[in-house]
C-alpha cells in the first residue's frame, strides 16, 4: 500500500510537470516511467489473483494487533484497497484517466522503434540482419544508431508496455492512428504476456471483457477480435520462423567472432541485439507453450530451440573472454570521439543553464581523462555516477519549464544516449549480459525445460547443443532479489538439482552410446578367434573335390573384414551412425571444462568418467558369462579378446573428449584383481578362482580329468558322464596366460591363497591320520633296517588309501597352481622384463645360511612374480595358520611331498634337507624290500612306484641324484622304465 501511494505522487508529480517523454531521446527517463506504470499494473493483478487475500490481512491485523495491544492504523485503507482492486484493471482505467496524457505520448514514441523490432523472418532476413559478412567493406566500421539502447530493448517489454498501457489510457486508441497500430501489431504478436515469472495474463479475453462495457468501444472489441485470430492463426509461424534464422544469423556471429575477435569491439552493437532477439523468442516459446490456445501444437514445439541456446552462450562466452578486447575499443572510443563530439554540441547549445553545463562538463572531463594504459594496468572502470548524473539531466530537462528543454535538442539526447551504451561496453559487461540474454525464467518452467532437454539428446544432431541446459542453470540465481533473500536456497537448490540431472543424462547417453559400440567391436573381435577359421579352412580342403561332383557347395561365409568394405560413401552402417551420434555428445560433454552453479562446480567429464568406470565394471563382470546352475564360464583367451576390443573403444573417447581413459583402466582393472570391488559385488577374479576349485579341479578328484605333465594341462578323461566343458581349453599355457593377463599378479595371488587353504584342509586331515598312526609311524621310523619289522609294522597301519588319495590330491593343486605361476612368470617376463630379472637375480643368490624369515621375505617376492621357490611362502602361511601324467593322477605326489615336507619343517623349525634324507632312507629300504617279496597283490605297480621315487628327488630341491643311488640302485629304476613303457604300449594296442 506504501508503494500504491509513492507511485500515485509520482504519477501526479509527473504530470504536474507535463514531462517529454520519448524513448529515443531522453531513453532512461521514459523506459523507467513506463516500467514502472506496468510493474504498479502487474503488482495490483496478481494481489488480485490471491484467493485467501483477505484472510491473510486480517491474520496479519490480528497478529499486529497481538504484539502491539492495538490494530494497525493502516488496515482500514489496506482492507478498502483490497475491496476496490478486486477488479485490478477496471479500477486503474478509471484511477490514470489523469494521467492519460503523459502515458500516451511515452507510449506513441515506441512508433519507431517498436515496429522495427517486431519484423517478420524474410524481412530481417532480407535487411541481412545480424551480418557481419554480408558487407565486408563496412566489417570493421562501428556499428551505430541513433537509438542505441533501443536496438536491444526487449521486444516482451515493450509489448507489455504497449498492451498495459494502452488498457490504463484506452481513449487515445480512439483518438491516435499510430496509438491503435502500436495496439493492433502487439495483439497479433503474443496471446498471453508474462506477468511475474510463470504468471501469465491472456490479453484479448482481458482486454475485451474491460471494453465490453464501454459504449461505443464495439470496434475496438472487434479489433481485438480479429487481432486475436491472427495471433492464434499466424503468431505461431511467425515465431517459428524468426527463430529459425535467428539460429543461422547467431551461428555466423559466433563463428566470425570466435574467429576474429577483435569485431566485437565495433560490432559490440551487434552481438547484444542478437542475444536480446534470441532471448525474446525463446521466452516468448516457452510462455506459450505452456499456454496454448489452439489445437495444433507443432508451432509451439520446436525441438532445435537447444542450438539457439547453444550459439546465446557461445556469444556470451565470447563476450566474457574478450572484454578487455572491448574495454580497450570503447575507451579510445570514447575519449578520442564521444567526448569531443559531447564537447561540439555544448558549445553550440544557444542556452545552457549553469547546473547543466558543470554536469556536461563533468561528462566531457570524465571521457577524455580515459586512456588504454588502465585497461592494461586492471583498473576498475566505474561510470555509474555518470549515468546517474544523465538520468538526473534527462529529469532536469524534460519538465515543461526547463531553460534547457531536451525536446529541443535531440541530438543532444541521442548523443548521450550512444556514450551511456560505450560506457557499459567498458564496465557493465557482466550486467549487459544478464540485461539482454537472462534465461532465469526456465527456473519456473521445469517441466518444460526437462522436455527441451529430452528432445534435445532423442535427435542426434541436436546433442552436441545439449550442454546449454546446464549452462542456463548458471541463469537462474540472476532471478533472485536481496529484499527475498529465503528464496535463494530454493532457487540455488533448484539449479544445483536441474544441472546435476542434466549432466548425468548426457553422460549416460553416452554410456549407452559407448557400450553400444564396445559391443559391436567385441563382434568383430570375435569373429576372428581361432575357433572360427575351422569351417573355412574345411571349405579351402573341400572346394577341389565339391567341384569335382558338381554338387552345389554351401555359400561361401562371410570373412572378417567385410564390413570395413563400402560400395559408395551413401552407405551408412550401424557402427557409423553410433560413431556419429558419440562424437556430437562428446563435443557437448567436452565444452566447457567445469561450470559455476551456485558457488558450486561442476565438472561434466567428470560424470562421463564415472560413468565408464561403473559401466566397464559391470561388462567385465557380464562378459565372464558365468553361469551359476550349470557352472559355465567363458575361455579366459575369450574374455580377454572381449576385454581388449572394449579398452580399444574406450581408449577412443580420449580423441572426442579430454579425460583419462588410463585412470579409468587403473580403477576398473585393479579392482577387478581383488576378490569383491568397491560396491561388494564379485569379480572375475572371484569367479574364475571359484570355478576353477569348484568345477575343474573337483571333477579331476572324482577322475574325470587327469594332469599331462607333457602337454602342461589337465585333459578331460573318457567317462560314461561326458563333462559340459574340456579341461583342456581352460588350462593349457595359452589360457592360464589369458588367466594371468586378466587377474594380473594380485589376482593370482588370491588364486594362489585359494589353492593353499585347500590344502591346508587336506593336511588337516592327514595329521589326524597320522596321529591315529603315530604309534605305529614312531617304530616305523627306527626299524627301516628291519625288513621283517617293517613289513608287520606296514600291516598295522590304518587308512593307508585315504592318505594317498588326499597326497594325490594336494599334489593335483600345487600342479595347477605350477601352472598358474609360469603362466604369471611368462606374462610378467612380457610386461615388466627388467623388474622379473632383478627379482630372479635376487632369489637365485640368497645364501644357504640366510635367516628364514628374511628368506621367506624374498621367496614371497618371487611368488608373486611367478618364480618358483624352494619353499613355497603361500603354502607356509596356510599351513602355519593351522595351529590345532597318470590317469589317477599319482603322479602328482612327488610335487606334493617335496612342497609339503619343505613348508612343514619350516613351520616346526627342522631341517628340511635332513628329514627328507630320512624320508629317503625310509622310502628306499621299504622299496628294496618289496623288491625281495612274491606275493602278486604286495608287488602290484612296484615299478611305478620305484618311479616315483625318482620323481620325488628330481622335484626336490634338497635331494639329489647322488644320495639316491647312494641308498637305491639305478639299476633298478632303469628296469623300472623299460618295465612302465612295456606295459603302456600292451595297454594302448
């Protein structure tokens, strides 16, 4: 109610005056005037449009009345006026009847500037509007008006200017032609016009219900009729249309700027026009597609909006990165020209009062003291005082009585007019900016602006536009005001929240574009796997003899390679399509670095990486195809094929946006070497190590698959129960490499703990058999010179089966793990030769007498290199935890007595190369005597097992070949062979 009163003195004051209003002359003076003529007009429509207004300042009396013991003095008045604005506008019409005079005229003077902005498509496009190029001699020219602030003014505000208006001093339509097609040319622009943000007022229902009731007004209401079939018939295309050369005339501008930047100083003009045009259309779209009043939509639908965004911010950019460009222009500009030319039309003003000559003065003395050297020394510019000091001017002159009358001078007014624009150029750059290019309003429309967004990254060509949507987040803080402070959290939130969402949709878009295209590559990749040549290779053999019989052959199977074969450059594949459509989200991801939104940063590569990280993850994992029921898992040389076809595509992305790829590799594939990542979900390393202990070497201690020393792999053995799987294709070198490449040594070393605490398990049972035994094992142990003793002794023993079926099978893990660590050893060798060689170096020269603790340090190392040890380090620290090629595979007892004695007798401090010369002395003396026996089932496989014994020395690193023979003929194991080699050839014929 205060401000209904200021503004009625104010209004009154004015007119008292009779102030010159004309908004190409005295510019500040009329623009504020009609502003605020619509803010009052806009304030009183929205109080009215409160249902629980009069509840809400009778809560407010009765509270005053509580706090302060009696009721506000001014809630009488603030209740009347809530009763007479009930109708906001009919009200007003009556209350500016005074003022009619003064409205009119400052509305009349819109007559040339309004019409011009209001042009049709064709005609700008005729008039070469916004071209920098279209005439290259005038490029470097300063562009130049005579109504400077005018060119940029908001098309929406003088439309609101011009319909409020003329509704508040409606006589003057009857009255003035130029009034009426000022009235007529803004209700055919728009149906509705923005009251304050997402608060609209429809115009022609308005406006018609107000002049129904005035006699004589038919025409009027007739006009306003036909206007508004023209606005609903026609607005729409209109509107499309501008917007569509907009997006080509913003386009060459930024582009010829971005080029040459130095243009921005004399076409500054230019480019703030064009983001004030732009803005105009863009708001105007979304205000009336919020609101639509027909039944045809695609007018109001324009799924390009996003580049004109685009090219608003890349013209923003360019204003913000090459200002001191511009500040350096306009200072000589307006010391070497304005101010000289200001100085001319004082001096020949016929009257000039002393007040406004100092003020001119002040002016002319505040130009010329410019010089270029402050802008290369920082200086802050700061020339609100002289605009101030010309809006006082403006007051001053255009009063009725003034000496010095503005009405009769303007070209003074123009003048002044142009330098207060040069002045902006060098210090309110930031403020021009949000003047002329402000999208805040998208804050209130959300739903809309999430639309825009959707259809933006749905049309590929579009996509590369897409990172103006978080841009505009940076906007909407510019819409907040220091008298409504609390709302700042609201909209900052809101911002923080739509920029977020933006950049995770478009990081997820192209994740879903990238992993698309891993997908097609791993195809590829897949077609050249060795087991796909075998059908053309069996058509190669075959083509010969088919040709011969004249039968038909089969159609010849396509070839890797030809889809890399095009016919002509029209032909466009799938991978082409997905290759484009990337690098457009790319180019928009990659844009800008990172982006401020309510003092927080945003990086969008950022989102992109993280993505990736997650999305390669999950296919590393998915491309195991591991199948719990039936216990199927891809050939490790398969996923390692598919995994290298994946890093090949993402290694790509660094060539469209700037990350690193490397890091994403690091965080990926080392979590992957682990047992569990970093959300708890299982890994290939946790999969592979499972189905290797559950599935395959499961089925080799039920006898479905046997260890072949030769062949280095374990191979499936003829059952009646053929396995779902070959043992052989996940164990032979080629994929225990496959293996180690994809676990890389922390993997292995899982594998590796894995295998040991199996082991551990079998030793836990074999010591309790050994502690059934112990009596037993006790006289055993001193009566091995005592053939008759130990055979009565060897027939006491119990379980004797069970401790060599549970030797064999420790036996067949320390060979697979063999397996795995040469494997391990070839690939380190590959990848890190110098690092393997000094590790080898370091093992290989430990002295005998080292301290074991020490020792053990370095046989670690070398484990987790690959390398085999004397004594294996996994093995010790499972067992010390426990503190309570035949087809059976017999064979792998010497692996597994040597690797067990020596991680024993480390764990109960012995000497491991003593006790095994006593389990030699024992073994040879209990051999020698079955030598001597004649019973068939006491020598059954005696000379298999005299084999054994020579394998047990030769694995040995503590026993030799001497000490053999010392305490067992060799006579003997060379019978043994020949006798062994007999059997297998009358066994295979």
């Amino acid at each position: 109610m205060e401000f209904k009163d200021h503004v009625c003195e104010l209004l009154n004051t004015i007119d008292a005056c009779q102030v010159f209003f004309d908004i190409t002359v005295n510019f500040d003076l009329t623009k504020n005037y009609l502003d605020l003529v619509v803010t009052y007009t806009t304030l009183m429509i929205i109080l009215s449009r409160i249902e629980e207004r009069k509840a809400i300042i009778g809560l407010y009396n009765y509270a005053h009345e509580m706090t302060h013991g009696a009721s506000d003095r001014e809630y009488p008045r603030l209740g009347q006026m809530i009763v007479d604005y009930e109708n906001p506008l009919k009200k007003m019409m009556e209350e500016f009847v005074p003022h009619g005079k003064s409205l009119s005229d400052a509305l009349v003077s819109l007559q040339m500037v309004y019409p011009r902005r209001n042009l049709s498509a064709d005609q700008w496009r005729n008039a070469q509007l916004l071209s920098l190029i279209s005439a290259p001699s005038t490029m470097l020219n300063p562009a130049q008006s005579d109504t400077m602030p005018c060119e940029y003014l908001s098309l929406d505000t003088m439309e609101k200017w011009i319909v409020f208006g003329f509704i508040l001093c409606h006589v003057a339509l009857n009255s003035d032609a130029a009034a009426l097609s000022l009235w007529k040319l803004a209700l055919q622009s728009s149906t509705c016009l923005c009251l304050f943000r997402d608060e609209v007022f429809h115009i022609h229902k308005a406006a018609e219900d107000l002049f129904v009731n005035i006699r004589g007004y038919n025409k009027r209401i007739n006009d306003i009729r036909e206007c508004k079939e023209q606005a609903l018939s026609h607005a729409g295309s209109m509107h499309r249309e501008r917007r569509k050369f907009l997006r080509s005339a913003l386009k060459e501008l930024a582009t010829v700027l971005a080029d040459q930047p130095g243009l921005l100083g004399p076409k500054a003009l230019f480019v703030f026009m064009a983001l004030s045009f732009a803005r105009d259309e863009i708001i105007w779209l979304l205000r009336h597609a919020d609101n639509i009043q027909k039944k045809s939509t695609d007018d109001f639908i324009d799924k390009h909006i996003a580049e004109l965004i685009f090219y608003m911010e890349e013209l923003r950019a360019h204003v913000r990165k090459y200002g001191p460009v511009m500040q350096r222009y306009y200072v000589q500009y307006l010391s070497g020209f304005d101010a000289v030319v200001l100085n001319e039309l004082v001096q020949n003003l016929s009257v000039c009062p002393e007040d406004e000559s100092i003020i001119m003065s002040s002016f002319v003395n505040t130009m010329t003291s410019l010089s270029v050297k402050q802008v290369e020394d920082g200086e802050v510019f700061d020339f609100r005082g002289m605009r101030l000091d010309w809006f006082r001017l403006q007051a001053y002159t255009s009063v009725s009585k003034a000496s010095l009358g503005l009405a009769d001078h303007k070209e003074l007014g123009k003048m002044m007019n142009t330098i207060i624009f040069h002045t902006k150029m060098v210090d309110s750059l930031v403020e021009m900016l949000v003047e002329t290019s402000d999208l805040s309003i998208f804050c209130f429309y959300s739903r809309a602006f999430e639309k825009m967004f959707q259809q933006c990254l749905e049309l590929p060509s579009q996509s590369r536009h897409s990172v103006c949507f978080p841009l505009l987040c940076t906007h909407f803080m510019s819409c907040t005001h220091e008298l409504c402070p609390e709302e700042r959290h609201h909209i900052g939130d809101r911002s923080l929240s739509l920029c977020n969402m933006f950049l995770d949709e478009m990081a997820k878009q192209a994740r879903n574009l990238i992993t698309d295209i891993c997908t097609e590559q791993c195809t590829l990749s897949d077609q050249l796997l060795p087991k796909h040549c075998a059908k053309t290779i069996s058509q190669a053999v075959n083509k010969k003899s088919k040709k011969a019989t004249g039968k038909k052959g089969e159609p010849e199977r396509e070839k890797p390679g030809v889809e890399s074969m095009r016919k002509n450059r029209l032909l466009v594949t799938n991978l082409d399509k997905l290759h484009t459509a990337l690098s457009e989200l790319c180019f928009s991801i990659n844009y800008v670095p990172n982006l401020i939104v309510w003092e927080h940063t945003f990086t969008p590569r950022e989102y992109l990486t993280s993505h990736l990280e997650i999305r390669f993850t999950k296919s590393i994992v998915g491309m195991t195809m591991y199948n719990q029921a039936t216990q199927e898992i891809a050939k490790p040389s398969e996923l390692l094929t598919s995994v290298r076809a994946y890093m090949t595509v993402l290694q790509s992305i660094e060539n469209y946006v700037t990350i690193d790829i490397t890091r994403v590799f690091n965080n990926v594939l080392l979590q992957q070497t682990q047992h569990l990542d970093s959300h708890g979900e299982p890994t290939i390393t946790s999969l592979y190590t499972n189905w290797y202990l559950e599935t395959l070497l499961r089925q080799v201690s039920n006898g479905h698959i046997a260890y072949f020393p030769a062949m280095k792999a374990f191979v499936n053995l003829p059952t009646e129960n053929e396995l779902t799987f070959n043992a052989e294709e996940y164990s032979d070198i080629s994929e225990m490499r496959s293996l180690s490449e994809l676990l890389g040594p922390y993997g292995m070393k899982f594998l590796s703990e894995s295998l040991m605490w199996h082991i551990s398990s079998q030793v836990a049972e074999l010591k309790k058999l050994v502690v059934e035994n112990m009596e037993v094992l006790t006289q055993m142990r001193t009566s091995f010179d005592k053939p008759d003793h130990m055979a009565a002794l060897f027939k006491k023993l119990t379980s004797v089966d069970s401790v060599l079926k549970r030797m064999t099978i420790i036996g067949v893990i320390l060979s697979f793990r063999s397996l795995a660590q040469e494997a391990l050893r070839d690939v380190l060798s590959c990848h890190i030769p110098f690092l393997v060689s000094s590790v080898e170096d370091f093992k290989d020269h430990i002295p005998r007498e080292t301290d074991m603790k020490v020792a053990m340090n370095v046989y670690e190392l070398s484990s987790a290199a690959g390398l085999p040890c004397e004594i294996d380090p996994a093995l010790v620290v499972a067992l010390s935890s426990q503190k309570s090629g035949h087809c059976n595979n017999i064979h792998c007892l010497a692996k597994a007595i040597n690797q067990i004695a020596a991680a024993l007798f480390t764990i109960h401090k012995g000497s491991i190369e003593d006790r095994l010369k006593e389990f030699l002395a024992l073994a040879s003396s209990s051999l020698l005597k079955i030598g001597q026996e004649t019973d068939k089932m006491t020598t059954r496989n005696r000379e298999s097992v005299y084999l054994l014994l020579d394998m047990i020395v030769q694995e040995s690193p503590f026993l030799t070949m001497d000490l053999l023979e010392s305490c067992f003929p060799y006579v003997l194991l060379r019978n043994a062979y020949h006798a062994v080699y007999k059997q297998s050839i009358s066994a295979n014929a």
